[in-house]
C-alpha cells in the first residue's frame, strides 16, 4: 500500500517539480559546502542532516497517508527548526559569509574601498611620528618593483600598524631598510633602494630615505611614505617631488594619491623649512 502510495508519488512528479528540486539540491549542497570551512562545521552539518532526514521522512509520510493537518504543523516546526539553527549557529554562519566575500567571483559584485590600507598605513605613520622612529614604506602601484623586493627579506604578509611599526623599532633586524607593499600585502622588508643625489641648489641637509624615497619615485610610479627620525615629520614622495603632510590629513592624501594615477604633488616642504629631514 505504501509502496504503490509512492510509485504513485514519483510518478505524478512534473518537469517543475524536478526543477525544483534540483535547486534545493543545489542550495543545501553549496550552504553545507561554505559551513564546512567554518569552526564547528561537524555539528552544523550533523544537525542540518538530521533536521533535513526527520523532514523528508515525515513529508514521504504526510504525502503517502494525505495528513494535511499534520503537515501544516510540520511546516510550522520546520520554520522554528531553522530560526533554531540560525540563532543558535549566528557565529558560525558569520564567518562562513566572511569567507564567501572572498570568493575572487564574488568581489566583481561587491564595491569595496580601492585602497583599505591608506589608513593603517596613517595608523603606523603617525605612532612612529610622535616615537621619532625612521620608516621607509614603498606601495607599488603599476610599475612592478619586483627587482627591489628580491633585495630584501620576504614576507608576504597582511598590512598593520603594529607590524609595521614591529619592523621599524630599532631593535628590529629588518629595520633598516625599505618595506614594500605589493597587492596590498607587505611584500618584503630591509629593502635597499636606489640612492639618489641631493636636490640641486638646496642648502638644507636631506637624510638617505628621503633621497632614497625622491629617487625611487622618479624611477617609478610608486608612493613612498617616509617618516624622518630625527624631526618625526611623515612625507610623501610621489612623481619625483617631496611634500611633508601634516598627521590629520595623512590618510585622505594617502588615498588620494593611491587612486590616482601620476598624479603631481605640491612642492617639497621639507627642503624649505632649513631643517633637517633625515
């Protein structure tokens, strides 16, 4: 009887009905795929599966005996079920839709901040600043600088003003040196760049990272951000000119000229306060 309840069942199944299907299939497949990269994924699965097992037996019941008043009810559990699990499993389900906005796909459809490190790179900038700690920060941007890279240590690592400012403390090993960004990730530090002579009629001193930074971004369309150890002054080489800027406005002019394109900047201030910038 229950046998030829379901042959009946299948076989009254539409081309709708198996589409239908099929997308569910699809949903549930991709929904315990993205759980499964998340902590605690054994347990969602685990009570997913079950949840979805109890289910599909108690509708293949309803259906073969026609109990309408016990699947309305059924319906009503499945619904507090789900609110269930989402509740229960928010942290899970949040870190499973932080690693599908990483999905390279996906970012086409997302419009994120063209630059997010502009504002750690202040972060750092402005601590080494009031420290009086020298820093040398090179982010490329369309001209590779790959052949700097190969001269330092690599890292490979995510941008952040605490490791930024890890690696410019003067205990550091790697402090000596440039970092470089590359892809929005620190590529590598203790970097040598290429050293350029002083400014033409300038009678003001320009320490070795600021010649290093000028230089660089003559040969390049890199920014360098340049932090002096001995006045704490944060300056920004673009385009083969040097302009110091001032700690509040670091991060607009940081994304400023990190979004555009060989973009001039003012003329240096650093060479015509008659002090140092080393």
């Amino acid at each position: 009887m229950l046998f030829d309840r379901l042959t009946h069942l299948f076989d009254s199944a539409t081309t709708r009905d198996y589409v239908e299907i099929f997308i569910l299939a699809v949903a549930l497949f991709l929904l315990l795929r993205l759980l499964g990269k998340t902590r605690g994924a054994g347990l969602v699965r685990g009570l997913g599966l079950i949840v979805l097992g109890i289910f599909l037996v108690a509708q293949v019941v309803i259906a073969s005996f026609d109990l309408k008043v016990l699947g309305r009810v059924l319906d009503y559990l499945l619904t507090t079920a789900t609110l269930g699990l989402l509740v229960i499993f928010h942290p899970e389900m949040r870190r499973g839709l932080m690693l599908l906005g990483q999905y390279r796909y996906l970012k086409y459809f997302v419009q994120s901040e063209e630059y997010p490190v502009a504002e750690k790179l202040a972060d750092a900038a402005t601590a080494m600043s009031r420290e009086c700690v020298g820093a040398l920060i090179v982010i490329e941007r369309e001209a590779s600088v790959a052949q700097y890279i190969e001269t330092g240590v690599r890292l490979d690592a995510c941008v952040s003003a605490s490791l930024l400012r890890a690696i410019f403390c003067k205990r550091s090993p790697l402090h000596d040196g440039a970092v470089i960004l590359s892809g929005g990730r620190i590529a590598a530090a203790a970097c040598q760049l290429p050293l350029g002579l002083p400014p033409e009629n300038s009678s003001v001193h320009m320490g070795m990272r600021h010649r290093s930074a000028l230089c660089m971004s003559e040969e390049t369309d890199a920014v360098l951000l340049v932090v002096s150890e001995e006045s704490g002054r944060v300056s920004l080489a673009v385009n083969g000119k040097l302009e110091t800027v001032p700690l509040d406005s670091l991060v607009q002019r940081l994304r400023v000229v990190l979004s555009t394109r060989h973009q001039p900047s003012p003329p240096t201030t650093d060479t015509a306060s008659g002090r140092s910038a080393a």
